[in-house]
C-alpha cells in the first residue's frame, strides 16, 4: 500500500524543504526586529557571488525583479528589441515588455528545449539591445555561440537562470556568463526565501552600481566620506552638513528583507545537496522509463551540469498509445500524482497574440509543448515515489 505522504508528495509542486537551522535564523532575524536589507541581505549577496563566481550579486524581491533590473540596467528602452525563447515562463518576456521593449521570439532546439542559437543568428537587427537566454529545466543553453554573436553585434546578453541555480556550462556557473544573470527563489525553484525571492549578479561595475539605485529608487546619499560629495559649503547649515539624500533618477522597491535573506544563506548552504538528489532522482527516472515505448526522455548535453528543476518528457501518442492531455488526465484521476506542462508557448498567449504573433511563427517549440509534461524531480521525492511514478507510467502505456 501506498503511504499517503507519497501521493501528497507527488501533487504539490514545490520540492524545496526548510529545517532546524531556516526556522532559528527566522527567530534571529525576528529578535533583531526583522529589517529590510540589512546585514543579512548583504551577507546573502557576497555568499551567492561567491558561489556563483561573479564580483557582485544584489538581493531583490523576485525574479521578474531580477529580469527587469537587468534589462533596465542594460539600457533597454522604449522601441528596443529584446529576444528570448517562446517556452519559458512569460516572466521573461513580460520584464521586457512592461520597459516599452519589442520582444521577439527565438524558436528552440528540439532536444534541450532551449533557444536554438542558430536561429538567433537571422533574427538580430540593428536594434537588437539585449537577448536573454533562458537555462531552461536547469539545463544551460548553448552559451559559447550566444556570447560570440553577442560580442560581434553588441547586445547584451542576460541569462534567465531562474531554473538552474547552480547549474553550469562547460565549467562555468549558470548566470555567470552574460552580463547579467537572473534568479528565483520562488517557492518552487531550487531553494526559496519563504516562497519568494530573486537575485542578480554580475561582474560589471556599472551594471551593479545600476542594479543597487533603481532597486531601491535611485537614492543616493552625499557626504563628506563619500566620491559623491556634492556639499556646496554656502548652502551648509552653520557651515556643516554631513550627508543629504538625493534621488538620480526614478526607479523601484525590489528589495528584500532580511528574513528571507537570512533563510537564503542557509538554503545556498544546502543547495548542491538538493541538486544532488535532483541528479539522483532525474538518473532514476531515466532508468525506470528508458524502455517505455513513445517517451522521448531528457539529454544532458555534454559539458553541463544540469540541475533537474523538473524532468521534461515528450510523448509520442502514436505509440505511448494516449495523447498528451490524456496522459495528464489519467495520472491525476487515476493515479493520484500530478505531471505539469512547463510552458504554452508564450506567443501564443492572450497577451503576446494580442501583440501580433500568431501559431506557425516557432514550430518546434509549438510542436514540443503540444506533447511535453514535466515529471516532479525534487528532493522531496522519495525513492518509493518515484517507482510509484514511474509504474504508473508503465501501466498507462498501451
Ligand atoms: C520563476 C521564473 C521566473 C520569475 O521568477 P519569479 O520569482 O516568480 O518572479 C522567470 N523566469 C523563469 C524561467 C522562471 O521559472
């Protein structure tokens, strides 16, 4: 007999887990009267660049936070062009667009499911400011032909890493390698700050120093101790003003407290482990399913470290015997474990089909999502889950 737990397990989406050492640094920061940005939140920020190896990192309220303050801090603007993929979270078109960007759309490599660089190369313009590939799973994109295009045509290249906290390419961490890398900690990602959360690193000063105003709207305070000491003596009361406040531009609160910071540097303790034990579970699935007739499983493309925020499968109905939406179906109502479809193609959305796009303009993204589930991976998932998912699996096939 099943336990129960299992079936609960398999149906709630996020896998992250907190313990003894989250719920004592919540009554720490809690007895110290729970500040925002704080030294918590600074702390959290120098251990994430240290992981990730950038110079700088800034803590912010969420990745679509992260995304915007990147495409902001980039000089993306009213009428510039921003690419992306058409399966991801419309997170990463939405930033762009809420900014007056023109966004278009990159179709994406039948096997990784991410931006197929190659079709990048026809659609940059004159215009093309920045474009963001998305490590989509946890699996990082094709960087090194991105990166060389990047140099040649001079757009800026920010990484949506949202999926792929500690995932890497060829030695390198995911978010590292543009000039702005973007990440959740969002309930469901691979660790979390109380269900929300986000950061951005980089290794450009300007850019950080860009990150650090309009995160916080533009403040910036004058003093005698400071490079921006702008005193005008005449204007000084009695001759002495230390420090004043003054705002360079309007911008933002994306700030984050310093609980879910607090939380973040432990969870950034443990989160090769949960990663892991993602590995771990991904290779077991595969194992388990490897021979089930019409499921095309995921590839990890040599050189990267994926990091299995979820288990992307393909099914044939051909020959699994059951279409997509079937599949779906049955697994819920028949055995209890919910699969995802991550994502519709976001040009098919209300929102972009209202923009102008229309079904056709990306194939292979449109024909992937029409047969792609997603298969829970995270650490929360014991091994008696997941030979009850992939059981379940079989049984379904005709
Ligand atoms: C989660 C996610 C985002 C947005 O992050 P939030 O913290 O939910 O704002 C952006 N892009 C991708 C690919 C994501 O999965």
């Amino acid at each position: 007999m099943l336990r129960p737990a299992i079936k609960y397990d398999l149906q709630i989406k996020h896998g992250n887990e907190y313990g003894p050492r989250e719920e004592a640094a919540i009554i720490q920061v809690l007895r110290q009267g729970a500040p925002t940005s704080g030294v918590a939140c600074q702390r959290f920020e120098q251990e994430f660049a240290a992981y990730c190896g950038t110079r700088y990192a800034r803590v912010v309220s969420n990745g679509t936070a992260a995304l915007f303050l990147s495409l902001l801090a980039a000089g993306v603007t009213r009428g510039d062009r921003v690419l992306t993929t058409p399966i991801t979270w419309i997170a990463t078109a939405a930033a762009a667009v809420t900014l007056g960007a023109e966004v278009d759309f990159i179709d994406i490599d039948p096997v990784t499911f991410n931006l197929d660089p190659e079709k990048l190369k026809y659609k940059i313009t004159a215009n093309t400011k920045a474009v963001i590939p998305v490590h989509l799973y946890g699996q990082c994109c094709d960087m090194e032909p991105i990166l060389e295009m990047a140099e040649k045509s001079g757009f800026a290249v920010i990484e949506d890493a949202c999926h792929a906290i500690g995932g890497e390419y060829k030695g390198r961490k995911a978010g590292s390698m543009g000039i702005a890398g973007c990440f959740s900690f969002h309930e469901q990602k691979n660790i979390s700050t109380l269900g929300e959360g986000g950061m951005v690193v980089t290794n450009d000063p300007a850019i950080y120093e860009r990150f650090s105003l309009y995160r916080s709207h533009c403040t910036r305070v004058y003093g005698e101790s400071t490079k921006y000491c702008r005193l005008d003596e005449s204007k000084q009361p009695m001759g002495k003003r230390f420090w004043f406040q003054d705002f360079d531009d309007v911008g933002y609160n994306f700030r984050m407290t310093d609980m879910q910071a607090a939380v973040g540097s432990i969870q950034l303790t443990r989160l090769d482990t949960f990663n892991q034990r993602r590995i771990e579970n991904a290779a077991y699935l595969t194992e388990g399913l490897k021979d089930v007739p019409g499921l095309t499983l995921p590839e990890v493309m040599s050189g990267n470290k994926h990091v299995f925020h979820l288990y992307p499968v393909l099914i044939d109905s051909n020959v699994y015997g059951m279409s997509r939406d079937d599949f779906i179906y049955a697994m819920l109502y028949k055995k209890g474990i919910k699969v995802g479809t991550h994502y519709i193609p976001i040009h098919l959305s209300r929102a972009f089909i209202s923009r102008g796009f229309r079904k056709g303009q990306f194939p292979v993204a449109e024909a992937a999502a029409e047969r792609l589930v997603t298969l829970p991976v995270n650490p929360r998932q014991s091994r008696e889950a997941l030979d009850y998912l992939i059981e379940s699996i079989i049984s379904l096939a005709c």
